[in-house]
C-alpha cells in the first residue's frame, strides 16, 4: 500500500466514522428540547435537555464539530 492509498484508506475511514453518529435536537414539548446523539439507525440517547432551540442547536453543532475534529 502506497502513502497516498494509506492517506485515502485513513480518510475514508474518518469520515465513515463521522457518518455513523451525530449530535441532534428534538423538540420534546413546549419549553423543551432533548440533545440526542443518534447513530445510522436513527437510534438515539438523550444526553441533556434545554429550555431554547438556539442553546440546544449550539451544543449539537459544538459537539459534532469535535467529534469530526477527533476522528
């Protein structure tokens, strides 16, 4: 395997890992807002909730954001 298939290989797999998992918002009721990490399957676990979508979103968005930094 060349470096650039290595570099290929390793990129792939980056964002294979990526695709599997995110971080998203549902609303749950009014004044609610459930942050989520929800896999390929559309499962999901509830992490926290929050009282604005706006707050809700930017720890989605945070969260995933670090999540493809680290992979």
């Amino acid at each position: 395997m060349t470096s650039d298939e290595y570099a290929a290989a390793l990129e792939d797999e980056r964002r294979a890992r990526n695709e599997r998992a995110k971080y998203v918002v549902r609303d749950v009721g009014p004044g609610r807002w459930f942050l989520v990490r929800q896999n390929g399957a559309q499962q999901a676990w509830g992490i926290t909730s929050y009282t604005t979508p706006e707050t809700a979103q930017l720890a989605a968005d945070i969260l995933n954001r670090l999540k493809e930094d680290e992979a």
